[in-house]
C-alpha cells in the first residue's frame, strides 16, 4: 500500500535521472570537441592567468566553513525545538542541552584552531 503512494514519486525521478543521462550523453556523443591549446587553458575574466590554476586552500577556509556548518545545524534544529517546547517537556529539555553541549564543544574547538580570530 505504501508503494503505490511512492510510486508515482518513483517514476518522475527515474524519468528525470534517465532524461538527464539522455541529454549528457548525446551532448558527448554529438557535440563537437576540438581542443585546442588556448581552449584548454584556464580562464579568468579574460585576464591571462597567473600562477597555477589549482591552488591548495588554507585551512583557514575550512575552519570557516566549519564554523558556518556549527551554526547552520544549531538553527535548523533549534528553531523548530522553540515552536513546540511546551509539548516536549523535560525529555525535549534533556535532548536539546546534549544537543547544545555538543555544538558548544565544535564551538570550543574553532575557538581554540583560531576559527573566531579576525586577521
């Protein structure tokens, strides 16, 4: 009874996932491909490059994009936690402090790597 619900979900996405195929595949197969050297070259902005297109990135990047993470889980949770606090009672309390030790732990953490440091 539940795969009949689904099914037509089912459907759709195998139909997308196919058309998607369909559509790669013939552009490779069809399209044109003449390489050439300047074609091949990076681009920026039309500007010629300097230095190495790929770059190694400092970890100072990830320590902010830990830091975004950290804070972006703590509001998608948390918000919905403020909507029904009467409803979950001390059980919902207990949860959501585990939940807010663990963030604050990350958060001691970035500190401590000098994620929060502005330079």
């Amino acid at each position: 009874m539940l795969v009949q619900q689904y099914l037509p979900i089912a459907i759709l996405v195998l139909f997308a996932i196919i058309m998607a195929l369909i559509v790669v595949f013939t552009s490779v197969i069809f399209g044109p491909h003449r390489p050439t050297k300047k074609k091949l070259a990076p681009y920026e902005s039309g500007m010629t490059p300097i230095g190495p297109a790929v770059r190694r990135l400092p970890v100072r990047f990830y320590l902010v994009a830990v830091l975004f993470i950290l804070f972006d889980v703590e509001i998608i949770f948390l918000l919905p936690y403020a909507v029904v606090i009467r409803q979950l009672g001390l059980y919902g309390l207990i949860a959501t402090g585990v939940f807010v030790v663990i963030l604050t732990v990350g958060l001691l953490y970035e500190w401590k790597k000098g994620g929060l440091d502005w330079e």
